[in-house]
C-alpha cells in the first residue's frame, strides 16, 4: 500500500470510531434523560412531588398536614415544591450531557436553555402584556381574541 493512504485510511477509521463514541454518549445521555424522575418534597414534608421528563407532574401527594395549611399556603407549598423538583430536574440534566459535551460554550448554552425552560412563569403585574385589556391588544383581523358573547 501507499504509505499516503495508509495514513488516511487510519484517519477515516480514527473518525469513524470517535463518531460511534459520541454516537454512544449521545444515546445513553438521551436514555439517562429520558429515564429520569425528579422527586422534591417541601420543608414540611406535607408536599411532595415527583416530575417526568419534561417537567410533567407525574405525582403529587399531600398528607393529611397540607390540608391544615390553609388554600393559600399550601398553594404556595405546592409551588415550591415543585420549583424544588425542576431545579432537581435541571441537574440531573445538565449531569447526564456533561459526558456529551463536557464543560464548554456548548454546555453553557445548554445550560442556559435548560435553566429558561425551567423559570417560573412572569406573572410580575408590572408585565404590560399582563395589563393590556383584551380590547387594546387585538392583533387577530378574525376577532379570535374577541369573546363569544358581546
């Protein structure tokens, strides 16, 4: 053999290995996703949760003391409980990629996307979309955010 093709040829299978490695990586990242639970419970241990891949409550349970708590505060349990289990959710995540894509400009972007998929809602009263009247904001010409009776 040529000894310039003998160099490529061990190129091509050098690449060729390194691609089925991060083939591997990728699927076992994907099932350790896919797989994962994230489980929370609040300070009380009168709240807990357990949330599916893609943040969907999958449980949640309230002992008999989170009946006491009153609507309002268990309300508010419940939502830090379930911030609480995200969070959770977010490391396990970023755990599972950092094999895959270690720490780099790649892994802060994922984590930065991660982390906004996770951030609770705006629900700030300052927010103008918030405080915009239906009747101000009509930018649908059919009238779809109009109500049905009038």
């Amino acid at each position: 053999m040529q000894p310039g093709f003998d160099d490529a040829q061990r190129w091509v299978e050098d690449y060729t290995r390194r691609v089925e490695d991060i083939q591997r990586r990728a699927e076992q990242a994907q099932e350790q996703i896919n797989s994962a639970r994230a489980h929370a419970s609040s300070a009380d241990g009168s709240v807990s949760v357990v949330l599916a891949p893609g943040g969907r409550l999958e449980k949640l349970e309230l002992t008999p003391e989170a009946m006491r708590l009153g609507h309002e505060r268990l309300a508010e349990t419940i939502t830090q409980t379930v911030m609480s289990a995200h969070a959770n959710a977010t490391a396990q995540t970023q755990e599972a990629l950092r094999p895959l894509v270690g720490e780099s400009d790649a892994m802060d972007f994922l984590r930065g996307q991660i982390n906004a998929s996770f951030a609770p809602a705006d629900d700030d009263p300052g927010n103008a979309r918030s405080q915009r009247d239906d009747d101000d904001f009509d930018d649908d010409d059919e009238g779809f955010n109009r109500p049905f009776t009038r």
